[in-house]
C-alpha cells in the first residue's frame, strides 16, 4: 500500500507533480469526455491532493480517497491553505470506500498502480459507488512509447511488462484506453536530477540523467475510462429524490423495470468524518453544496 515515490519524500513529489503534464492533457481529455461542473468527483488514492484543485472549482463536491495518514495529514493542510471548502477526505483503500452506493458522478485515480491486472475488487467498487451516467477515469503510464517508457524498462529489467496482457484486461473490462502525449517539464536541472532519482535506482538514474541535456522529457500516459450507462429512459438527474432501494417502472421509449438506487444519497442526511471509515453521505443536489 505504501507508495515508494510519494511516501519516501512527499516535497519531492510534489516538484514531479508540479512538472507532470504541462499542458493539462489528462484535464483537457476528461472534460471532453465527461465534465464535472455541478458534479460530485472522487480522487480514489489522493496522495497529498495535488489534484484536488482542479476539480474542486466546478465541481459540486470533491471527495479524496488516501489510506496513507501521514500523506492525508498533507492533504487537509494543502485544502485548508488553498481553502477548497467542497472538499471531504476519507481515510480508505480502493476496494473498500466508505459511501454509499451510487453517490459519485466521476472517478479519478491518478498514478494508481494498485488499478491494473488482478484489481476487480477494486473495479466492483467503482461500479457501486458510481452514478448511472458516470464515469471512471484511471491515469497511468503509457510504457510503449517516449523517453520516460525507455527508462522504465532500463531501470526495472527485472520487471517486464506484458502490455497486451494490460490493456486486455481493462478492455475486457469495459474501459477504453486513450493514449496521451505528453510530457515532464522541469524548470531545473536540480530537480529533474532529483525526480528521476526518487523514481529510478541510483546507479541507472544518474545515467539517465547524464544521456539527457533537455529539461523536457516525453511522458506519455494512458487515459483508461470508462462511462457507466444512465438509466434507461430516465433523464440524467441527480435531484432525483426517490428512496433508496426501491423500484420504478420507468416510463418511456425502451422503457424497463430497473432498480433507482443511484439516489440513495439523495435521502439521507449526515457528514463524512475525516480519516474514519464511519462515513455516511449527505444530501446531494444539484448545484448545492451539501456539506
Ligand atoms: C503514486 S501515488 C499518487 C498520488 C496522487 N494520485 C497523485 O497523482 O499525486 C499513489 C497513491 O495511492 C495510494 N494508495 C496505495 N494503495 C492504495 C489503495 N489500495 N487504495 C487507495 N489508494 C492507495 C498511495 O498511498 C499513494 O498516495
């Protein structure tokens, strides 16, 4: 669970964090893909909520999912610094969140290793947590192509990686994979220098960085998502207010008797505690900030 960059030195990180995709990619594709103004987003493996930010200024609430307490520590100071009010933190793993079901409108998990072959523990909980309508977005490293790819099989012989296999598997699991061009964009040498030595053993990192003049280096990712399917014949519409559990005929074109439970969390009313995993949430409507 504990992650050897971030947990090893979280100032470090931060400086890789704040050099990563220059251009907002990842950002700019999700929007496309589904926007979250008004919606509820949650930030499964959170770190010390670097990306917080970005979303927090449209969407309705932001909730961040980080079992590492020293890194949460980190994060609720960075959230009370930049005063992200719409924001809830939950001590938890990915496999087991403390929300009710379909209470999230989109997941982000960035730099998530624990999301890959073997992870549909993790998969199911998406799934559960998600609103009909939703999406499910897993940023990681394209290990095809680009400079930084190059290193990671230079620096980790011992640990080949079978790509087809990856991409079956979230393929067979309904996502789509969109590859990204992007890069690392240090201001420095010190701390690029720096960076590949947290990422990279000693010996091969000083290579790497010895081979490579630029400050620019190619870092390609992988946008993994996935939407969930809206309710058949029923608007889109988290103010729906019907209570949880029960059924509906929902009338319409390809109309069918389908379970509404994605406004579960429409009726009930309490606060998330932060750092525990005695969570409940409350309220949600559109538009309004129910925290
Ligand atoms: C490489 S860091 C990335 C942090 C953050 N997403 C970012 O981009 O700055 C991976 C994070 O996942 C967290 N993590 C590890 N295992 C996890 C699990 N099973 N469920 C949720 N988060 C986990 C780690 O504690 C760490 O904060």
């Amino acid at each position: 669970m504990r992650s050897p960059n971030i947990a090893t030195d979280a100032d470090l990180y931060e400086i890789e964090n704040l050099a990563a995709d220059p251009d907002r990619t990842v950002e700019r594709t999700m929007q496309r893909i589904a926007p979250w103004s008004g919606k509820v987003v949650i930030d499964v493996g959170a770190g010390t909520g670097f990306h917080l930010d970005r979303f927090h200024d449209a969407a309705a609430h932001v909730i961040a999912v980080e079992p590492d307490p020293a890194l949460r520590i980190r994060m609720m100071r960075r959230i009370t610094d930049n005063r992200l009010e719409r924001t809830s933190v939950i001590g938890a793993i990915a496999v087991d969140i403390p929300l009710r079901d379909h209470c999230v409108d989109i997941v982000h998990s960035r730099f998530a290793y624990f999301f890959g072959p073997g992870c549909e523990p993790g998969i199911a909980e998406l799934k559960r947590i998600v609103r009909p309508g939703g999406a499910a977005f897993i940023i990681d490293n394209d290990l095809r192509s680009g400079t930084f790819a190059s290193w990671i099989h230079a620096g980790y012989p011992d640990r080949p990686l079978d790509h087809d296999e990856i991409e079956s598997f979230w393929t067979d699991q309904g996502f789509t994979i969109t590859r990204l061009e992007s890069s690392w964009s240090f201001d420095n040498r010190d701390d690029l220098e720096w960076v590949v030595h947290l990422e990279f053993p000693a010996d091969k990192a000083a290579r790497f960085v010895a081979d490579h003049p630029s400050n620019e280096i190619e870092y390609n990712l992988l946008l993994i998502h996935r939407t969930f399917a809206p309710l058949i014949g029923s608007p889109l519409d988290t103010s729906l207010t019907t209570t949880a559990g029960t059924r509906q005929v929902v009338s319409g074109p390809g109309a069918r008797r389908i379970s509404i439970t994605e406004t579960q969390c429409a009726n009930s009313s309490s606060s998330i505690s932060v750092g525990t995993r005695s969570a409940r949430i409350p309220r949600i409507e559109k538009g309004a900030d129910p925290w």
